[in-house]
C-alpha cells in the first residue's frame, strides 16, 4: 500500500493527525487490538463470486472506530487470519461490513468463509486497522478494478462529506461479476461502472494522461490494473498516487545473507539464516506475532524498529514510512545490517 499526505476532513490538518470521526471514544468499548467475538448478522450475495458479511459484536457494544480505507481481520476456526476492507458506514459503529470474493487459486481461506460463515455463525475478528487511509484534498480520482472496489466506497461517501469534488471509476470483467453496482449508482454521475465485456479496458490514458494539480489518486485491485495506474501517473505530483495492494511485491532473494536480530522485550538473540525470514527464527525461538499473508501485503506482523535498519520488501508502508525505519514487516523484510533490534 502506498499512500501520502493529510488525513480527509473537512478542513486543512496536520501530517500524521488521525481522522476525527467526532465521536467520543466510551472506556467500555472494545479496543482495536482485543479479539472481538463477532455474529453474522446478515449474509448476501453480491455478485458472481462475491458474498457480502455484515458482523455484530456477540456482547452488543460498538466495534472500535475506524477509517476509510481501514480493514479488518477474520480469525478462521483454523487458526488462519484473512484481512478484507471495510465498505460500511464508519459513522455505524453496530456493524462491520465486507466483501469476500471467492479465490479459486488461493490458500484456501476465502473458501471456507463461503462454506463456513453464514447467519448466526460466530467468529473472532481483530482489528480494524489501517494502512490505506483517505487523505485531505480539494478533488479526488477513485479507480477500481473488481473487488477492489470496497476500500474506496467509506472513501467517496467521506470525501462527499467533505464537500471535495470526486469521481469514481469502477472496472470489472462483466458487470455479473461486480459487487455494489446499485449502490454505486446512487451517487450519481460521478460514477462509471466500466464492464470490460462491453466497454473494454478502462480507458486510463484519458483519465490520467494529464496530471492535474490538487487532484488525490485512490485505486485498488488486481497488479495489472495498478501497474497500468502507475505508469499513467508518473508525471503526476509526487504524493499524488495512492495505492492498496493484495499481491506481494517481486523481489530478488539471491543475494541475501544472514543476520542477528536481537528481541528487546525477550531478551533473546536470534540468528537469520539467507534462506529464512525473520518471522521464522522468531517463531523458532518461540516468540509469538500476529501474522497472516507472509507476504508482506496485510500488514500484520508489522514490528518497531529499534536499532539497525532494515531493506523493506513489503506493500504495506508507504516510501516514506520505508525511509523513516521504523517499524518493519518481519515476514518479509530484512536487515541491511549486520544486526538489528526490534521491539519484540
């Protein structure tokens, strides 16, 4: 994920400032890091493949406050942790909403939500947290490919709010195959539903030949079409593209060497092999965290650094939050050091 810039409110903020929802936060309510023991409201079909959950706390309490752009994660009876974007209402903190596209060449993960999760069903959820989050502008571009489309639906109800000016521009194969058309609709016309069936590919080079001042870039979905935004806006002001991405970067591994990774918290020492991430000597020594991917796309094992620097392989942090050195994914990033210490 990258992305850059101000928090979205209604006025001018700080860098770094988080969303003000304006709501007060009560001391009973469930803390982003807990475990939530959440109930399948309701289930739907959405669209070829594409099943919608809509979660509520097991005890009734407001689940914790989140962002557009933020996701959240379903802790599966196995033991196995999936992340899926919230496309809800931020404003509704009774229910959590997502879209689950059924992965036929995954690890397995989306299957069992579509066989397992059904009304009534209970299930761990942790979270929300964000990596993607919408950031203030006079004007935004929203791009989307296929299911794709769920981090960007909080974003354009919040960026109208504002009283930005935005546009949305919504691609998939046929539009059996994608979600919220109707809903989307709604908006008006500032909204394109482009099926590539019938429209073809979406036509980027008029959307994003020119690069225009003021204007912020949100897209998600498949690595081609985010390729294909990226090339487009390299002429663009920097900071002016925003991405989300579920595929994990490519990265050569040839030339990796080993190193000692130091645990602050345990106060144990671990030695990284060439061919082993750090998540796995950690694990070995057996030092639990929270992880999911093991690819550096979901953020999970996201760890403080607190001595050393690291070669960053993730999607997850932004350019700047890479440079800056401070926190890393142990899943897949490294150290271009002969030791680093984390916060572990």
């Amino acid at each position: 994920m990258t992305m850059v810039g101000d928090p979205v409110r209604s006025e001018p903020v700080d860098r770094d400032e988080s969303v003000d929802q304006g709501e007060p936060v009560d001391p009973g309510e469930t803390s982003a890091e807990e475990t939530i023991s959440a109930v399948v409201d309701s289930r739907r079909d959405l669209a070829d493949g594409v099943i919608e959950l809509v979660f509520r706390a097991g005890d009734g309490r407001d689940f914790p406050r989140w962002e557009p752009g933020a996701h959240v994660d379903i802790v599966l009876a196995t033991g196995e942790i999936r992340q899926y974007s919230l496309c809800g209402d931020p404003w509704d903190r009774s229910t959590l909403r997502v879209a689950v596209l059924l992965e036929a060449e995954g690890r397995g993960g989306s299957r069992r939500i579509h066989e397992e999760l059904q009304p009534g069903t209970t299930v761990d959820l942790k979270g929300p947290r964000n990596h993607f989050p919408l950031h203030s502008s006079p004007r935004y571009l929203f791009i989307a490919g296929g299911i794709g489309v769920t981090p960007l639906i909080p974003m354009m109800r919040a960026a109208e709010a504002a009283g930005a000016e935005w546009r949305f521009v919504y691609g998939g194969r046929s539009e059996s195959t994608m979600g919220y058309v109707d809903e989307l609709r709604s908006l008006g016309d500032r909204v394109t539903i482009w099926p590539e069936d019938t429209n073809g590919l979406i036509d980027l080079d008029g959307l994003l030949g020119t690069a225009e001042e003021g204007t912020l870039v949100y897209s998600c979905g498949p690595e081609p079409l985010l390729a294909a935004v990226e090339a487009r806006c390299e002429s663009w002001p920097v900071g002016a593209l925003n991405i989300e991405r579920f595929t994990a970067a490519e990265v050569d591994t040839s030339g990796d060497t080993g190193f000692e990774v130091e645990l602050a918290q345990t106060g144990i020492t671990v030695q990284v092999s060439a061919d082993q991430s750090i998540l796995e000597a950690v694990t070995a020594a057996g030092v639990y965290v929270p992880t999911s991917c093991t690819e550096g796309t979901c953020g999970s094992c996201e760890t403080p650094i607190l001595e050393g620097t690291a070669e960053h392989r993730d999607v997850v942090l932004s350019p700047e939050e890479q440079e800056a050195q401070e926190t890393m994914m142990i899943c897949v990033s490294r150290a271009t050091c002969p030791r680093l210490v984390l916060d572990l």
